[in-house]
C-alpha cells in the first residue's frame, strides 16, 4: 500500500510539472513552479515568506517583490540586479510555506568560459555564476550572452550554497 502512495506521489508530480509550458521571463526576475498552491489565502504565506529575502526588489509586485500565480502554480520574485539569489533560502521559504518547488527559471547575461573542465556562466550584474550542463553549453564556449533562459532544478541546488555556483541547465 505504501509502495503505491509513493509511486502515485511521485507521477502526480511529474504531470503536474509537465502539464505547464516553460514561463516567459523578464529581467531580472526568477519564475518558480511549484506544486500545490490552490488558494490565495494559502499563498500568502509563501508570499510574506519570500518577501523577507534580502536580494529582492522590494518596488516590484505590491511592494514586496513577489508575484504568485495560483492557476500557473508560478511564483515570480523581483531580484535586485546587483545581488546574488539564494536558491536554497527560496527553497527553504517556499517549503516553510507548506509548497514544493519543483524548478526555477531566470535570464542571465553574460560570458560563457571554460574552467577547470567546467562550463561556467557569470552573470554581468550579480557576478553569480552557473555551472552549465557540458553536453549543452559546450558550443558556447566563450560566447557573450543576453537573456540566455537557465533553468535550475530542484535536485541542483546545494542546501548549504550561498549564491556561489548553483548547477544549471539551458532552455530548449
């Protein structure tokens, strides 16, 4: 019986992420999906949750920086160019809220270098960096970017990062 919770846990949550389209992004935001937001009484909490982040751009969305969408089961923060995002604090918000994130989704600009074996992605603002997916990066070596939609999963985000490299991927 157990076995068969898990396993209809486990599918309701993949239709659920795979049922939405990817998000349109603009600058400076970071778009989250995330499974179970059903009213926007729950949300709040999520909301004023997110809304103690430090690297937000408190000016955008109701002054507070966060932006959620119920029926899109998407969260959109307002980050301040000039810090770092915290994937592991958006984590931990969402989750202390009562929801599951399930990917993150943001534009970068930038240079993309090979180091160390790595493929790396540094963003001209924040200065934080991505480490790309080489399979898919690769022919972008030492390209300059703008707008290059990333996505970062969930299982890609260190607990203990504090906005140093976070593992990406790159949108199809």
């Amino acid at each position: 019986m157990n076995l068969l919770l898990i396993f209809i846990s486990i599918f309701s949550n993949f239709v659920m992420a795979s049922e939405y389209d990817e998000p349109s992004l603009f600058s400076n935001e970071v778009k989250i999906r995330v499974s179970g937001i059903v009213c926007s009484f729950c949300a709040y909490g999520v909301e004023r949750n997110l809304s103690e982040l430090d690297f937000l751009d408190k000016t955008k969305f109701g002054d507070d920086g966060v932006l959620i969408d119920i029926g899109e089961q998407l969260i959109t923060i307002a980050t301040d160019s000039s810090k770092k995002v915290n994937f592991s604090k958006v984590c931990q918000a969402i989750l202390k809220g009562g929801y599951e994130p399930q990917k993150f989704y943001l534009n970068v600009s930038g240079k993309i270098i090979e180091r160390d074996g790595k493929i790396l992605l540094t963003d001209n603002t924040s200065t934080q960096t991505f480490q790309l997916h080489e399979n898919e990066a690769q022919k972008l070596v030492g390209s300059t970017v703008n707008n290059l939609k990333v996505i970062v999963g969930l299982s890609e985000i260190d607990p203990l990062e504090e906005g140093n490299i976070v593992r990406a991927s790159l949108s199809k």
